[in-house]
C-alpha cells in the first residue's frame, strides 16, 4: 500500500530566461547575479532553460529601447507553444513601463503561459496577482522618478554650459580638472571642416576627404574611432553646433562653456549654407557654378544643361510654353559677366575704403523684413492651428495650409540665414582674393562664393543694352 505522505513530483516545464541590466542605472547588479538566482529557481521548480535572452545596458523604461524587441522574442516563445514560463530575476526587469507591462503579461497569460520571479513570490491568486500589479506599478514609479531626476540634472547642467552627459566629442578633449578643451589636432581639422562647408564643399567630399584609406578594422570588426567618415556622420557633428561653442540639448542650441574653434561669422555663414543645401540639395551636387541664382527677365528660373559640351542656362517657362524665344545663355557669357561686375566691385570697394575710414556696408540689409515675415508667418500658422483645434477648420484644409506655411518658413529661414551671413563677409578682403582666384576655384565654391554675394543674377532680353545684370546687396547695377 503507497505511503500517504509521498507528493506527485510536478511535471517539467519549459522557460526562457531573461536577464536585463541598465548600466547606468543598476551597475551593482550584475548579469552573472541574475542568472545564478534564476538557474537556482528553475531547479527547484522543474524548468528546463530552453534559451536565455539578455539585454545588457538596455533600459526597460525608454520607449525606444532595444529591449522591447528582446522581450517580444521571449513572449514568442511562449505564444508559439515552445516554452511555458518566462523566468526573470525580478519582475521589474520585465519592464517598468506601464503599457510594455500590461501588453507583455497579456500576451504571455492569454498563450497560457505566465511571468515568474525568481526572487519574489509568484502566487498565482487574485491576491497574489494584485501584489505583482502593485510590484509592477511601483517600478514604473521609480523608473519615472530617477527619470525626472536625470531629467532635472541634464538641465541644470545645460543651463550652466556644460554637456548634458560628459561625452566625448570630436576636437577636444577632455579632463575633470579643465572640462573641455581643443585639441591640438583635433580642433583645427573640426574649425576647416565648418569653413570649407560654408565655402562650398560638399559634406561627402569632406568625408572622403578625412576618411583614412589605410584603416583596417581590429580582430572584432571595430575601426579606431574616427578613422572612417560619412556624409551623416559630417553632418551630425557640424550640425551639433559643439565646435561653434554650442550645445545641443533636445534639438535646441544653448550656450556652452568650453571654448569655440570657429567664429561666430563663421557659424553664421555655415547656417546659411546648411539652410540653403537642404533647401536646395540637388543644387550642391550641381556641376553649374550658378545654379540657383539664375533667374529669367520672364520672372521663371534658368536651370543648366549642356548642349554639345556648352553649359547653358535655360528658361524653364519659354522651354515648356514658349514664351520667348530667347530661352538660354551660355555659361561663358555668364562667367564673363560676373568676372566684370567682380573686378567692378573691387575697385568701388577699395575707392570706397580710400575714401571713407568706416567698414563698407552692404547696400540693403533685408534682415529685419525677412525677420517680419517668418512672425507673420508664424501667427498664420497658430491662429490655423487654434481654428483647428476649435473644429472651425476640416483636418484636409489645415494640413494643406500647414505643410503650405511651414514650407514657406523654410524658404524665408533660409533667406534670413543667408542674408545674416552676406553681413559677416568683409567685402574688401573676400572679393578682392575671388578675384585673384576665380580660375582655379572648385565650381561648388563658386557656387557658394557667389550665394554670400549675389542675391539673383537676371538674364535680360538680347534686345537690352546690358545682357546679365547681377543683383547683390554690395553694390547696385
């Protein structure tokens, strides 16, 4: 006759083991602690680990953590009927994020598997799951409140100048003592980097320009820092602000306190550039030394082509509706032109210099207008914004009228951005060197040189005694 005391040994179940760590956050509890606490469950409790999934220095709060993917490959698992538990070393590390928690314990409970602590209790009774939901609610709490106290931290940091996060950043260095400071060798490659964007130079070229052809990776796959450069790589830093003496911070600039390798002209100019090229990005890929200036005595723009190896500039409304028949010029007469008015320029500045000790000034400053019209545009966009929001306007009418005036902004931005640079230019000095270098300039500098000068350049009927007439704040024609 069997003993009355012996139990049922219960049957083995499957689990997927997670382990998670925030570095910068839990850096006491390991991944080899974790682990240990959860094999040593998983053999009292009859689970054979079919797989383990870690997360290491991933968090469980940010939305757009990788964990939530390493997460969903467990709860797979469990959903497609190939393990039964999903074993964690404390509820918390399944996520402290409301949502991500309700949507994991769903899921796993409805595939009829189920979340076990190896730590904590794992009553699977209406008292017992209130107490998980308690455990569940009171890390989202803690994760909120370390959050909003990093939060705080960044910007007391970013209102006293300093780096939200201490990281490190391309030309210079860095030390607890100094803060940041320029490198030596770092600092002026960064400073001719902003300077060579703003004349002209395309960020792909730049890139090519710094990338190392002799770098090779080292046993794991992994080049030297900095080694290798990209266009978005070029971009990300210059855009940063950092070398300009900025500080990025939640997509806005603030003052910092560590020293800048370039000017503030020199910041201002490579802005102009920047809003100029992404208005305009296939303009800085143009083999044209004035494609975005030319404009047509019709009003239309003249874009470039080549016919039979002669750059042109054509009218695109006479090319598609002939509406005159003077519809193109060749670039020569054009490059002639502008070598005249260049040379004709010099020679008022320096007369101009001769004559008076101020700095010569630019003719019209339309800052001051451009700066009117983005307020205006502005208010446009927030009273329709306020209509919407009060259902005197339908949504297909308010995003027409929106994506209308934000783009209008941008044209206007970059008007100002430009015309905030043309202000930094000494005239004097930087005419009279494109003067002397005009021949040998690369035709995106040409390009760019002329932007800094130029605001349109008309191409006149051939009736009319002057057949180019270029139109600049410098100097009237």
């Amino acid at each position: 006759m069997p003993s009355q005391h012996l139990r049922a040994v219960p049957a083995r179940r499957r689990g997927v083991a997670m382990v998670r760590v925030s570095k910068e956050r839990d850096g006491m509890i390991s991944p080899e602690n974790q682990r240990y606490a959860i094999e040593q469950y998983a053999t009292r409790e009859n689970i054979d680990i079919i797989e383990w999934i870690e997360g290491i220095d991933e968090s469980g709060s940010r939305k757009k953590s990788a964990w939530w993917a390493r997460l969903d490959t467990g709860i797979e698992h469990i959903e497609s009927k190939r393990a039964d538990v999903l074993l964690v070393w404390r509820i918390d590390r399944t996520a402290r994020n409301r949502l991500r928690w309700a949507i994991a314990t769903d899921r796993i409970e409805t595939a009829g598997g189920y979340i076990e602590s190896a730590t904590e209790p794992n009553d699977r009774s209406p008292a017992g799951r209130f107490g998980r939901g308690m455990m569940a609610e009171h890390a989202a709490f803690m994760a909120e409140s370390i959050g909003a106290t990093w939060k705080e931290t960044q910007e007391r940091r970013v209102r006293h100048g300093l780096t939200p996060n201490g990281q490190h950043h391309y030309g210079y260095t860095y030390s607890r003592e100094d803060g940041y400071q320029i490198d030596p060798v770092e600092g002026p490659i960064l400073a001719d980097m902003y300077r060579s964007y703003a004349s002209g130079e395309s960020a792909q070229s730049i890139a090519t320009r710094l990338t190392n052809p002799d770098a090779r990776p080292d046993e794991n796959g992994v080049y030297a820092r900095y080694a290798r450069w990209n266009t978005p790589a070029v971009l990300r830093l210059l855009d940063s602000g950092f070398g300009a003496g900025l500080i990025l911070f939640r997509g806005e600039l603030h003052p910092g306190a560590h020293p800048p390798v370039i000017t503030e002209n020199d910041w201002t100019r490579f802005k102009a550039a920047r809003a100029e090229r992404r208005r305009r990005p296939r303009a800085e890929r143009s083999p044209y030394a004035y494609s975005g200036l030319m404009e047509c005595h019709c009003g239309a723009k003249m874009h470039g082509r080549t016919d039979h190896g002669d750059r042109r500039y054509a009218c695109l409304q006479s090319k598609h509706y002939g509406v005159h028949p003077d519809a193109s010029l060749s670039e020569k007469v054009v490059e002639a032109a502008v070598v005249e008015w260049l040379g004709a320029l010099r020679d008022e500045l320096n007369a101009e210099a001769r004559n008076t000790p101020r700095r010569p000034r630019i003719v019209d400053d339309p800052a001051s207008a451009l700066s009117r019209r983005i307020a205006s545009v502005n208010e446009r966009l927030d009273s329709a914004t306020a209509k919407f929001v009060d259902d005197l306007i339908p949504r297909d009418a308010y995003d027409r009228l929106r994506v209308r005036l934000e783009q209008e902004r941008r044209d206007l931005e970059a008007e100002l951005a430009r015309a905030s640079a043309q202000a930094t230019v000494r005239p004097i000095a930087f005419v009279g060197d494109l003067v002397e270098r005009w021949p040998t300039i690369p035709t995106d500098q040409k390009r760019q040189s002329m932007r800094m000068l130029v605001d349109r350049i008309r191409v006149q009927p051939k009736s009319a005694p002057q057949r180019v007439v270029i139109e600049s704040p410098f100097r009237r024609t």
